[in-house]
C-alpha cells in the first residue's frame, strides 16, 4: 500500500515543478527556451566505408554530409602527408589525387562547422574513418569470399580427389586470387 502512494507523491512533485522546468530564467530575467537552441551541427562520410580502400593506387573518392552545417572540411593523414579540401554547403564530394601510388592506409577526418567562415572554438562536429591500404582490403575481401564459400552448400561437398577439383586447397586459394586479381597489381618486390 505505501509503494503506489509514494509513487502518486512523486507523479504529484513532479508535475508541480514542470512549470519551472519549462520556462528557465538567466540572471537578467530574459526567457530562455528550447525553440531559440542553435541545433548543434553533425557530419557522416558516405564513401569510402570503414571496409573500403583507394578508387585506385592514385585517387580516393570522399562523399560526406551534414546537418545543421555551412561548411565541410576534409582532412586526409597519409603517413607523414596531410591532404585537406574545404567546400561550403551541407554536403561535400572531392577526389583526392596523388602523384605516387598509395601503399598504405589513411586517416580521414570529415569536420562540420555552422558557419562558413567559423571563428576560432566555434563548435562543429567531427567523424574520423580509417582507409584501409590496397593490401588490407584484399586480405578482407578475400577473407570474406572464403567464408561466404565456406558456407554455401554447394562447397560443403566439394570433390577432392583430383589436382582438378575445386575441394583442393591450392585450388580454392587460385580461386580467390583469380576473383580479385584484376583490380590489384604489384607495386613492388
């Protein structure tokens, strides 16, 4: 019995100081509500994806947008090079091109700032992505085809007598080679 009374003093506490709550006052006595909040700005990268790695050894394709943003601004990390891109509006599609082919990873970092011309510690919102090198995301595809062929039934039962058949390890790792081997070169020994 005492639990639901607690409970309807509570509700009752409660709604008494809604009308508090709702309408803050500052120090000089001006309303203060939500409706006059500035939304706080955010970002989000479309492409490339945490998965994903250069268009090629010499370009990577950045798309990203916002809300509540006047002004993007990219900021690529590729080893001790920083690439950076700024374009105003809420949303942003750049093609960063390089002179050598890329070999390794990157940092991509995507800031969104409400003003165009943002003073300094204006807010703005921030997303940062790994681009995976050329090699680790032919590690993960190929990793990822293995395990999609793993699962299917189809090689559940696959012959494995013969050097032909496509049960034999060395021709399941041809395999994965031959799948992606068009969209990869060597660089170097």
């Amino acid at each position: 019995m005492r639990m639901p009374l607690r409970r309807m003093i509570a509700a009752a506490m409660a709604l008494a100081m809604l009308p508090v709550c709702a309408s803050l006052a500052t120090e000089d006595d001006t309303d203060v509500s939500l409706a006059s909040a500035t939304p706080s700005p955010y970002v989000y990268i479309v492409s490339p994806s945490g998965h994903e790695s250069y268009d090629g050894a010499d370009r990577l394709t950045v798309r990203a947008g916002g809300g509540h943003v006047s002004l993007i601004t990219l900021e690529l990390r590729i080893g001790d090079q920083t690439y950076t891109y700024q374009e105003a509006g809420d949303s942003v599609e750049h093609v960063f091109t390089f002179d050598t082919p890329q070999t390794q990873g990157a940092t991509l970092i995507v800031r969104g700032y409400a003003d165009v011309e943002p003073a300094p510690g204006a807010p703005y919102a921030q997303q940062t992505i790994t681009v995976l090198s050329p090699k680790a995301e032919l590690i993960e595809k190929m990793i990822a085809l293995a395990y999609a062929n793993s699962t299917d039934s189809r090689y559940r039962f696959a012959p494995a007598q013969k050097s032909t058949d496509i049960g034999i390890c060395k021709n399941f790792v041809m395999r994965l080679f031959d799948t992606y081997s068009g969209g990869y070169r060597m660089l170097a020994y």
